[in-house]
C-alpha cells in the first residue's frame, strides 16, 4: 500500500499539469475543489483551484467537492503514468466521478 506522501506526489503530477501553460488556459476560470477517495486505503485527499491556480494537497474530506473521484491507488497510479486510460476505468466500474459534463469533458484534457 502507497503512503500518503506517495498519494500526495501522485496527485501533485495533476497539479504540474494544471499549471503547465498549454493546460492553464482551459481551467484559469476554475474556483473547484477535486477530491480524491482511494477506498483500498480508506482516505480522502483533496486539490483546491483558485482562478485555475491549483492550491495544495491536502489529506481530509470536504463537504461537496465539485468534482469528486474514487479510485484505487494502483489504478490510479497507472492512470497518471498512461498505462490505462480513465474511459477504460470508468467503463470498467473501477473509477467513480461525480462532476458536471463540461467540468468532465475539461478534465480530459489531463490527459
């Protein structure tokens, strides 16, 4: 099982992402939290966003995240390095996300 600084650096890479110039222009209106549920180690991490500027990683719940994931660690650690893309997860019952379609369509952009 990862530790939570694993977690947490994994997650980062999403925040690199974010904040890669190509990328920044799409999500630079964003004021959204993104929560992260990993059910195989029962905890709850989250990424706030302020005008597109992602904050830090924070381990805990929030109430009513915008857009909320729940994955496993090794899906989604996979997921970040390529080797399995979100549609084949999310069809396969192994990725849950709660958010609106074009905050969804955005987020693919991940990618």
């Amino acid at each position: 099982m990862p530790s939570d600084e694993e977690i947490i650096n994994e997650i980062n890479k999403i925040k690199i992402k974010l904040a890669d110039e190509k990328l920044a222009k799409h999500f630079k209106s964003w004021n959204k939290t993104m929560q992260y549920y990993f059910p195989d180690v029962d905890a709850h991490f989250y990424l706030k966003l302020e005008n597109g500027v992602p904050g830090e990683v924070v381990k805990g719940k929030v109430e009513k995240p915008e857009i909320s994931y729940e994955i496993t660690t090794e899906d989604f650690f996979a997921l970040n390095r390529g080797e399995i893309s979100g549609l084949k997860l999310y069809n396969q019952k192994r990725l849950k996300i709660k958010a609106s379609m074009p905050d969804i369509i955005k987020l693919q952009k991940l990618n």
